[in-house]
C-alpha cells in the first residue's frame, strides 16, 4: 500500500475541492426523477474504511486540542465551543 504524509493528502484536496464542490452541487441537483440518488451502491473497502476512519480521528483530535471541541469526562458529552450558550 501506499503511504501518503496527512500534509501531502491535504494540499491534494485543497487543490481539487473547487472541481470536486462543482461536481456535488451539480449531481445533488438531479433529481430521483431523473434517475439519480445520494445513496451508496457498493460497500466500501477496507483500506479506506481505514483511511476514512484516521482523518476523523485525527481532526477530532486537532479540534479538542484547539478547544473547538470539549469533552466532560465526568457526564461524559461532547460539546462545541462556538454553540456552547452564556
């Protein structure tokens, strides 16, 4: 398998996301009339079932060690910062 740095992945990204964010809008445009749904047709596969599962963790615990994210051990709750009320 190829091993990727998490810097190298996100310049990547950043590079497509205008194309990639155009493509989405354009195909959630589409309706089930004319033959097209969001839902997943094949079940996905293990290596990125692996990489997907790393980049949530890895941005969750970016986020709690920036404190946008902030865990209450003892009532055991995720809350984000910029919605906490007072």
């Amino acid at each position: 398998m190829r091993k990727i740095s998490l810097s190298d992945l996100e310049s990547k990204i950043a590079e497509g996301r205008p194309d990639v964010d155009y493509a989405v809008n354009v195909f959630r445009a589409k309706t089930r009339d004319q033959g097209w749904t969001m839902k997943r047709m094949k079940p996905r596969d293990p290596d990125e079932i692996k990489a997907l599962n790393y980049l949530a963790r890895s941005q969750y615990r970016k986020a709690v060690q920036e404190g946008s994210i902030i865990y209450d051990k003892e009532s055991r709750v995720l809350t984000i910062a910029k919605y906490i009320r007072g």
